[in-house]
C-alpha cells in the first residue's frame, strides 16, 4: 500500500515506478507539480484510478508497461 499526503506527482510516479516497475510520463511537465493524495495498492491500475478521480487526468497506454497522462480533455 502507497500513501500519498501532498506529494508532488512527479514524487509519486517515482514512488509507484520503483514499486511496479511501470513507467509514467507526464505530456505536459507542469502537471508533475500537482499535489497527490490518498492510500493505494502498489499496482498501476489502482494508480492510474487515483489520478483520474482525483486530479482528472487520463492515461493512455503506450506498449505493456508505458503510460502518458495528461489532462483530461
């Protein structure tokens, strides 16, 4: 379990790329400074649900373990 109180998203993706082995890009570098909270399992879907709920973004899957976020549009 990850547990995320403000942490930027640059510092989470980091936390969750060590964790799973996945590697998450941001298309736009500003949104790397967005704030993150909440509790979820070191897994990259239960990540990805987080970021979309909580920070609306969406993420688009580039090959088995690459994913892009950006804003939702």
């Amino acid at each position: 379990m990850l547990a995320f109180d403000g942490e930027t998203l640059n510092e989470a993706i980091a936390q969750v790329s060590q964790q799973t082995g996945w590697r998450f890009e941001l298309a736009d570098p500003a949104l790397g400074e967005m704030r993150v909270g909440g509790y979820v399992h070191a897994d990259p879907e239960a990540f990805i649900e987080l970021l979309s709920s909580s920070l609306d973004l969406e993420a688009r899957r580039e090959g088995d373990r690459r994913v892009i976020l950006s804003r939702r549009s």
